[in-house]
C-alpha cells in the first residue's frame, strides 16, 4: 500500500464506523429516517475512499480505470443519499427538482451498467504525476467520457441544491444545528470542483473530495448532537414537571419503602440468628452434628471433583465420664468448652500453595486453618475436616490438637488431667469412596485403635480402596 493511500484507509474505517453505528440506531428507532440516510451516506463515501485506494495502488491504466469505475457509481449512490438525507433532516417535503435531480442520479448509475465503457475512455490514458508535501503521486488514469461528464455536472447541481435548501432551513426556522452543514457543503463544493478541474487536466493537484468527505461527516454528526440535545432538554423540561405532580405521592412511596426495607432487614437478621442457632452448638458454638455432616459431604464433593486430598479427624474426650461422675457435669462442661476452644479460637490464616513452595516461611503454630472445618459430634466427642492435607500433615495437626488439650488447666481442679484420644482418615481422589460416610467409618475405627492404644494417642489411617 502507497504512503499516501494510508490517510484514505483511516478515513474509510471512521467513515464505515460511522455508518454501522447509525445504521444500528435506525434499526432500533425506525421512525428517525434521517440515521438511515446518514448511514447511507457514510456506506457511499466508504465506498469511494475504497476505490480511491485501489486508485492510488493501480500499476497501470487499465486497472486504475476499473477503480474509476467504482468511483463513478459511488458518486451517483452519495449523490441519491444527500438529497433524501438533507430533507429529512430539515423536515421539509421533496420538491420536483429534487426527484428530478434523483431520477437522473439513478439513470446515470442504469446507464452505467449497461454501458460501461461511456464512463472513461481506455483510448484516451491521463497518467497524473503530482508532488506534495514531498510525496510523489501517480494516478494512473482514463480520460472522463460522456456519462462521467454528466455526473460531474448532476454532482455539482446537487449540491448546489443542497446548499440551497440547508441556507433556506437555516434562515426561515433559525436552525443553528443546520450551520455547521452550511460549511461543510461550501468545503466539499470547492473540492468537488477542484477534483473536476484536475480530472479534466486543467490544474495539476492531488484529489481532495475523499479528505473533504469527513468534514461533512463530522458536520453531519454535529447536526444530529445538537437536534439530540435539543430533545434531552425537551424531555427534560417534560420530566421537571412531571416530578413536581408526583412530587407528594412518591415521598409516600418512600415512606412505605423505607419502612418495608427496615422490616425486611430485621426479618433477614432474625433469619440469620436462627439459621446461626440451627447450625451450632450452643455450648461450645462449633457446627453441630447435622451442620457438620452437611459441611462434609459438600468439601468431599469437591475434593473429588478437584482432585485435592481430604482428612476427619475424629477426637474423644479420656475418661470423660469418669470426669462428669467425680467432679460433676459441670465441670464436665467447662472441660468441654476448653476442648472447644481449643479447636475454635487458634486457627491461622494458611497459604495452601505455599506447601509446595521452596521458599520455607515461618508461620505461627496453631492447631487447625481458618477454612479448616470443627464441629461437635455429639457428648464429649468433636470432629475435624482438614482439607488438602496429607497422612503427615494430619499426623501433625493432629498431635499439636492432642498437646493442647494436654495443657487445659481448671484452677479449682488443678490435679485433673484432661487427654483426649484422636483418630483420623485421609482420602485420596484417586481411592474409590462413594460418600462421606465412609469417612466417617474409617476415622471412628482409627479413634477406637487409639482408644485401644492407651487412649491420649494418635492414629491416622489412609483411606483404603
């Protein structure tokens, strides 16, 4: 592509933009015609910055004037698109020059279809070679033949037209949005002409018509901004005074609003405290029984299904009844709560990637992470999920669970030594284990083995196929 053909591209992407966007609005607001002859209007003049390219890279005359030849029809198709867009953005009714004007723009196209080579004459080659701006443009050209001739003249009638009718809509209906089409129509008249002048060989220059097309883009644009501004001030003036009708009516609204929103936000908050209640204990305020199962079929789920291991531990209070029946329920309760706490309140924050890390980091000791999972089972006894733990990590966490419970002291009772036996299961996705209850299963055998042991132990199985 020729450097001096980049400027015509850029202009033929903001002009086919422009035209797919009003083309939408159309479409979505059919009854604002002017959109769709807008967009017309920029498909047309995409239509000829296209030809123009071809134009511009064309090696020989032959092929340049297959690029004038699209140009031509181009011309007839911006020409038909400019009178009906202009009248309806003036709103003005069609007069007979203007049909007549449409009339022969259509039979000029007709015509050259069915007499192509009327349009330029291959006998008569007008290879242009012109210097600007330190660029050096060959047009490799065919002389304009008879019908070219007439749509140079229908072209300029047109806008003479045009212009005519934009100065009459500006100057009897005080359109101020219509002004800036004013200059652009005088821009584009004086390119038109130019372009014609260097066509017919009179003077020596460059095309301007393709460059001058986005002037009238941006007028055109500016004209439909302004007609757009005008109605949002419209509607809104409208909206102004609808509000004030409904002004005392909407306060009432918002009264009752408001006063249903606090209903519903003491509604939703009382929901919650019963959804709290429902799900823990009220003891020890671990997940209760039910909640703690539901919480483990959910996290065995998803370890299959994302392929990470999963571990229970299942932990027994020692002696727990011989506690209750020498220094009473309780006490029996406070050592409860103890174990509780033990479980509830020395969580930390855990980086699960940072396991596989070879960076080592230091991190406060604590018995379980803040997404690891505590409930009470039920009497004296509590379960543990860990997730992506392995049989050692589980080992670990769960032998620093045991020696805390180890260190629970009650002042008044200070020759009681409390323990507590723990056994655990860990499953692999790679295992075949149909439900959550099977770990259950196993981790209960794994805490009778311990119990078995000498009760205060720790056994951790792995889950077997």
């Amino acid at each position: 592509m020729n450097a001096y053909s980049i400027p015509v591209f850029l202009l033929f992407g903001v002009s086919l933009y422009a035209g797919m966007f009003h083309l939408l609005f159309f479409i979505n607001k059919k009854e604002n015609r002017e959109n769709l002859y807008f967009a017309l209007i920029c498909f047309s003049i995409a239509f000829y910055d296209a030809m123009c390219i071809g134009l511009y890279n064309a090696n020989s005359v032959l092929s340049g004037s297959g690029w004038q030849k699209g140009q031509y029809f181009a011309i007839c198709c911006l020409g038909i698109a400019f009178l009906f867009f202009v009248f309806a953005l003036t709103e003005r009714k069609s007069t007979w020059l203007a049909r007549i004007l449409v009339l022969f723009m259509s039979l000029q196209m007709a015509a050259g279809l069915f007499f192509p080579n009327r349009i330029f004459d291959l006998q008569a080659p007008s290879i242009k070679k012109v210097a600007v701006f330190n660029l050096h443009v060959t047009y490799y050209e065919a002389s304009a033949a008879a019908l070219m001739n007439m749509v140079f003249t229908l072209t300029l009638a047109a806008i003479a037209y045009v212009f005519y009718v934009l100065l009459t809509s500006y100057l009897r209906q005080k359109r101020k949005d219509i002004l800036p089409l004013l200059f652009g129509f005088i821009a584009y008249f004086i390119s038109t002409i130019l372009d014609i002048l260097v066509a017919s060989n009179v003077i020596n220059f460059i095309y301007t018509s393709e460059y001058s097309f986005i002037i009238l883009i941006f007028a055109m644009d500016f004209a439909f901004q302004k007609r757009f501004v005008h109605l949002f001030h419209e509607v809104k003036a409208m909206n102004v005074e609808l509000e004030d009708r409904v002004k005392s009516r909407t306060e009432d609204i918002h009264k009752l609003l408001n006063e249903l929103s606090i209903a519903n936000q003491q509604l939703e908050d009382k929901n919650k405290s019963l959804q709290e209640l429902s799900e823990h204990d009220s003891l020890t305020h671990l997940l209760n029984h039910g909640a703690f199962h539901a919480r483990l079929a959910e996290m065995f789920n998803a370890a299959k299904r994302q392929h990470f291991p999963l571990a229970v531990i299942m932990i027994d209070i020692d002696h727990f009844k011989e506690i209750n029946d020498q220094y009473g329920h309780p006490v029996g309760d406070r050592i409860i709560k103890k174990v509780a706490g033990v479980l509830l309140n020395s969580s930390r924050n855990y980086d699960v990637k940072a396991r596989y890390s070879e960076e080592k980091k230091e991190v406060p000791v604590a018995n379980i992470r803040k997404y690891d999972v505590a409930g009470r089972y039920g009497g004296d006894e509590f379960a543990v999920i860990l997730p992506y733990c392995s049989e050692m990590e589980t080992k670990i966490i769960s032998e620093r669970i045991c020696k805390h419970i180890n260190n629970i002291e009650l002042k008044d009772t200070p020759d009681l030594q409390i323990s507590a036996s723990m056994g655990g299961v860990v499953f692999d996705h790679r295992v075949e284990c149909h439900d959550e209850r099977m770990l259950i299963h196993q981790a209960d055998q794994a805490l009778y083995q311990a119990k078995k042991s000498g009760r205060n132990q720790v056994v951790i199985n792995v889950l077997a196929g």
